[in-house]
C-alpha cells in the first residue's frame, strides 16, 4: 500500500512533496477504515489531484459543496482547492489518487501548456470535477488512473513513461471536454482570509477561542468572518473549531494510549460531558468505544 502523510502549514496548505522534481507526481492508495472517521483535513495544494473510489463511499467537502462518491466513482480536484474527506458510511472504504505538478503534462511555457494546460488552472468554475462511469470519456479517465496506479506500484524500465502517457491521456480528455466550459468563464481567486482564519485555529485550537479571536486572526470584521465560513466551507467558525477539535480527539485515542480525561483537554474542551456529548454526535460512538473499536482488527487497515 502506497501511504499518504500529511504535513500541513497553518494556512492549510499540504507541503507534502509528491514525487520529484524529475518526477512530479505520486500515487496513493487510500483506505478509510471502520475504525477512522476523519481520513483527509481540510488542506489545498499547488498540484492537482485525480481520485477514484474502488470501495465504500467518500464524503469529499469544499466551499460549501459536498459530493458523495460510491465505489466506481472518481473526482479531479483543481490546484489550490480547499477540500477535506471522510468515510461517509459506516462500512471501510478504499481510493486511489494521483497528486501530480500539471508541468508533468506538457513542461512550462510551452504552447502546449499555454492552450491546454494553464486555462483549466485558471478556469473560475472548475475547483472540482466529478467523474461518472456512466460518461464514456468520464469513465476513460477512471479507467486511465486506475491503470496509472497499477504501473506506480509495481515499476518497471520505462514506467515513467507510460506514467506520462496516461496522464496526457487524462489531460486530454479535459482539455476536449471543457474546452467551451473554460472559454467562458474568467479565472479563478482565492480568498486568503479563510485560509488564515483555518490556520489560527490549528494554532490555537488547544486554548479558549473566541469569535473575535478567529475574525482578528484575518484582520476582519465577525460579520465578515462568520460570512467567510459559511460561503467557502458551509459552516459557522464554531462548528469548524469543534470539527478540528474531534478530529485531533480521534487522533490521540487512536494514536496514544493517553486517559480519555487528557485527551478531552489536549483537543481543547474544558469539559468531559461537552467533550463527550459533543464527540458522539460527530462519531457515533463515544470517546472510550471508538478507541476499544479501533483496537479490534480491521482488514483494511492493515498493509
């Protein structure tokens, strides 16, 4: 299994490298376990990503849009896209995913480039596709990254090169495809201040955090940052900041051996019954049976 860590910077930008700078790219087989209920933080990065779901079903978030993809299902996710995803049912789910620098497709500051490449970067009503099965050329790029992965994790002599070849395949069925989409739509901005309002809370999500303090942290108004919340991820502040909190609460159960009384206070709540109330309505269990169901042996999270 090809594993994905996470490193993230306060403004929720992933500086992960993927792959090389011979090589831009890497592939990653992903699995949601029974017993992991926040797989993927909210992040953004300078690379695009391509994913299909082989199992399960994923719950994928950005900008106040949830798209829920079944097994079979897939979803190009456009550079410097705010996303995050979670196992959206009860059962293990599994993806795979390419992170790649688009340079990879036609090098920098060629024509190629400059026709088919940068204008989807650019283009303001793509930050993410969905990709059906039941769209030929839709299913013909699933069926291009599932090869991908194939050839990724098991290489050969000139692997990198069919690698290329199916990302260009790739590429060029969005480039046909949305080519009237992109012609008619101007380019893409990005609002920096939900990115350091995310920031302050991973700083900060340990001590007692005001609507002030979030709004302050962005040099904006509580209106403003209330507003912010709710256009780009479909939440209030309040709800991002007890989102945070259980998922570093998930964390430390999973990942220590720490009383479920320090854990309460290391993921900042002053309270154990808020802390436990609060946790059961995200998970469905309880602090203390999610971590005896995460001891229990799972197949899939398993190499």
């Amino acid at each position: 299994m090809i594993k994905r860590e996470f490193t993230i910077q306060n403004d929720n930008r992933e500086t992960t490298e993927h792959g090389t700078a011979s090589m831009p790219l890497s592939m990653y087989l992903t699995r949601f376990s029974r017993k992991t209920a926040y797989a993927v933080p909210w992040h953004w990065h300078g690379d695009v990503e391509i994913l299909l779901v082989k199992r399960g079903s994923v719950r994928l978030e950005l900008k106040s849009r949830v798209l829920i993809l079944s097994a079979g299902e897939g979803a190009f996710i456009n550079t410097g896209t705010l996303h995050a995803m979670y196992r959206e049912s009860q059962e293990s789910c599994e993806m795979i995913s390419a992170v790649f620098d688009p340079a990879i497709i036609a090098g920098s500051g060629t024509a190629s480039e400059l026709k088919y490449v940068l204008p989807i970067l650019k283009c303001g009503a793509l930050d993410m596709l969905p990709l059906e099965p039941d769209t030929q050329w839709q299913l013909d790029i699933l069926v291009a990254l599932r090869d991908a992965y194939s050839v990724y994790a098991r290489p050969y002599y000139g692997y990198e090169l069919k690698l290329r070849e199916l990302l260009c395949r790739i590429w060029r069925r969005l480039a046909v495809h949305l080519k009237n989409l992109v012609e008619q739509t101007g380019e893409r901005t990005y609002d920096m201040r939900i990115r350091l309002m995310m920031g302050y809370i991973a700083e900060h999500y340990m001590q007692h955090v005001t609507l002030e303090d979030i709004a302050q942290s962005a040099s904006i108004s509580v209106r403003e940052c209330s507003r912010c919340f709710h256009t780009d991820l479909g939440m209030t502040p309040f709800a991002y900041l007890l989102n945070h909190r259980v998922r570093v609460a998930t964390e430390l159960l999973t990942e220590t051996d720490m009383a479920i009384t320090d854990v309460c206070f290391a993921a900042g709540f002053n309270n154990t019954s808020y802390f436990a109330k609060v946790f059961r309505e995200h998970t469905g269990q309880t602090p203390r049976q999610y971590r005896e169901s995460a001891s229990q042996n799972d197949p899939l999270s398993e190499n």
